[in-house]
C-alpha cells in the first residue's frame, strides 16, 4: 500500500528536474541551433541591423511632415472675447460685450506648395535612407571579410608554433645527442616564444574583430560570441562590365538621392514663393451694447508691403543651385568611384594571381626544411631563413588575398548585387 504512495512524489520529482534541465538547456540548444555568420547571413542581418533602422526612422521624420502639410492653414483661428459698462451721460451704466472670430485662408496656393514640397523632401529622404542601408551593408560585409582573414591569420599563427614547437623538440634531442650545440636549443626556444606570442596577438585580433562585427549586426546577447563565422575569403561571382556599371551610375542611391535633393529644393522654392502672398482672414463679429445687438462680417486683409518674403524666396532659389551642384559632383564622384573600383579590383586580382602558386612550394620549403634539421642534413640557421621567408610569403599572400577581397565586395555593392 506505500509502494504507490513512494513513486508518485519520485515521478513529479523526476518531472520538476526534466523541466528545470530543459530550461537550463534550452537558450544553448537554440543558439546552437543557430547558423553561422556566412556573408549572405550577414547580408540579411545588416538590412535590420541598428544603423539600418536609424536611416529608416530618419526616413519616418519626412513621412511625418507630409502627413501634417496638408492642414488648411498653418495660422490658427483667432477667438476674441470682450466685456464691460457703458457710462452714459444720464448716469446709467448698461452692460456691452464682444465676441468675434478670425478664420485664416491662404491665398496663392501656399498649401498645395506644403504638400508638394514635403512629397519632394519624403522622396530625397527614403532615398537617403537606401543609401545609408546600402552603407551599412558594404560596412558588415567588410567587416566580415576582415574577420575571415583574422581566422587565416590565427590558423597560420597556430601553424607555426607547432612547427616550432617540433623544432625545438628536435634541437633538445639533437643536443642531448651531442650533434648541435646549446645555442640552437635557444635559438629554436626564442622562436617558439615568438610564435606564441604572435599567435596569441592573431587571436586576439580576430576576437576584437569579431565583436566589432557582432555590435555592427546587432548581435549583443552573450551567446553570440560563439558564432562561428565561415565563408570563403573572396566572393564568387564575377563583377558587371564597366560599361554595364557606369551605365547604371543613374540608379545608384547616393545619385537618386543627390537629385531628389534637387527636386525638393525647387519645390521649396515654389513654397516660399507662394508664400509671399497674404493669409486674409474672414471676421465674424457679435456686440451687445445699451440693449442692442450688433453683428458685423469683415475681412483683415495684410499688405506684403514690408515683407512679401522675399529673403526665403531668394534663398529657395539659391538652395536650388547648390542641390544641383551637388548632384553633379555626385554623380561624378559615381563615376570616379566605379573607375576607381575597377582599377583595384584588376590590380589585386593580378597579385594575387601572382602569388597564388607560391602556397604549395611554402609547405613544401618549410616541410623540407624543417625534416632536414631532424635529420641532421640543415643547421638551424638556414632552417629559420627558410621559414622567415616562408611567413612573409604567406603574409603577402593573405593581405593580397584580402585586398582582393575587400576591392570586389564594394565594387558588387556598387553595383547593387547580392554576395553569396
């Protein structure tokens, strides 16, 4: 009769202790559960990324002002209200009241210009905003870049300190054998602290970069430091036609933005120009005064005599000069920058080129070496020359490998396609 009494209390137990594990575990199981940081993932996450969604609310600001430039007058009905006695010669003292109301109309289409010029400034602003996504995209895209090369850097940094590591084993042995003396003992244990020392620094470089990638895409909880981040250095694909580019260079968001700029400022000009004409309001009066009723209908009828608006007329105009030279330089900043690209993307893809066959004989110079000092056939001296060589060949390597890289993610940007 205990024995059903006994496992009920051990079931809900075992039940409370399967939940609370599954909790526990759960947050790691979903992060791992998680992608990596591929460059099209990348891509995706800086289209929602923090400065991303500052250029679209930056953008909500012009979509604001249209929605409110429609009101029928920026001037405000005016309510007057007055009361007191009239003091009679025959000593009687009637009470006289007041009430009348101003209602503003704008003459000269001033707010069919509102409403124009604030579509025309909402234009040039989501154009602005494409652009600075655009930014942004090209800022994470070469940021992970610069985290994939850290990781070859780490990788060849570990590289070398385990081939150090195997040098110093082989001079220790030597030198207990009597073969080599007690400098090559230190010379080998030198080198070793050095490549430790560098690996650790390539580390530590990858990391600060990799975080800087993170906060850029918005990733701030404490498991995304796991992340791995994987991808070829150098995109796949091959860039547009020169000509296909500078043929675009119209549909370029800093270039659309540069002439909505200029669109908005002539129809600011209009608005300032429709401006000068007056805001006549209608007046309805009521007085009460010695028992009689008065109403009157009026209008007040301002002269833009002294002020027609001249110095926001002048100055929309002048705006609409600047709007246009800053297009021009604009677009011709496009164009520079499209011949610029493709001059760097030719010259670090042939250095590349250029440097590429050399990989294989770098393994094959520094295995050779490196064996033939176990064997006793090298000294170290010439082993360590062979791998001095071998790191800086290897260095110029990735940095042209990343140059490469670096110089076609911005010209496919530039051109608006999509990286893989």
């Amino acid at each position: 009769m205990l024995r059903p009494c006994v496992r009920r209390p051990f079931v809900a137990s075992s039940i409370a202790l399967g939940l609370l594990l599954l909790l526990l575990l759960a947050p790691a199981a979903m992060h791992a559960a998680e992608p990596p940081l591929t460059r099209a993932r990348v891509a995706d996450l800086a289209r929602a990324a923090p400065s991303a969604r500052v250029a679209t609310a930056e953008a909500g600001v012009a979509r604001a002002a249209t929605s409110a430039a429609g009101v029928l007058s920026l001037e405000n009905p005016v309510l007057t209200g007055m009361g007191g006695v009239r003091l009679n010669p025959d000593g009687s003292k009637p009470a006289a009241a007041e009430a009348s109301i101003e209602w503003p109309i704008e003459l000269g289409g001033q707010r069919g210009g509102r409403i124009t010029a604030a579509k025309a400034e909402q234009r040039a602003a989501e154009i602005q905003a494409e652009d600075g996504r655009r930014r942004v995209l090209l800022a994470a895209l070469l940021q992970h870049a610069l985290v994939l090369r850290d990781e070859r850097q780490v990788q060849l940094a570990r590289a070398r300190v385990a081939l150090a590591e195997r040098l110093h084993a082989a001079a220790e042995r030597q030198r207990r054998a009597g073969e080599v003396p007690e400098v090559d003992v230190a010379l080998a244990l030198l080198q070793k602290g050095r490549d430790v020392a560098a690996a650790k620094a390539a580390e530590g470089t990858r990391d600060a970069d990799r975080a800087a990638l993170l906060a850029l895409l918005g990733l701030t909880s404490p498991g995304a430091q796991s992340l791995p981040v994987e991808g070829p250095l150098v995109p796949p694909g091959e860039p547009p036609a020169l000509a296909s580019s500078l043929g675009e260079v119209e549909r370029r968001p800093d270039v659309g933005a540069a002439e909505a700029s200029v669109g908005a400022a002539r129809a600011r000009a209009e608005r300032e120009r429709s401006a000068r004409w007056p805001t006549v309001s209608v007046i309805a009066q009521v007085e009460h005064d010695d028992g009689a009723n008065i109403g009157m209908l009026g209008l007040a009828v301002p002269l833009p005599i002294l002020n027609a608006n001249r110095a926001g007329a002048a100055t929309a105009a002048a705006e609409i000069d600047v709007a246009r030279a800053r297009a021009d330089a604009a677009r011709a900043g496009a164009v520079g920058q499209i011949h610029q690209l493709y001059a760097r993307y030719r010259a670090t893809k042939e250095a590349l080129q250029a440097l590429a066959p050399t990989a294989t004989l770098m393994e094959q110079a520094a295995a050779i070496s490196a064996r033939g000092y176990e064997l006793g056939e090298k000294d170290l001296a010439s082993v360590l020359l062979v791998r001095r060589e071998v790191i800086e060949t290897e260095a110029a390597l990735l940095e042209a490998e990343h140059a490469h890289a670096a110089a076609k993610i911005e010209l496919l940007v530039a051109a608006g396609r999509a990286l893989r």
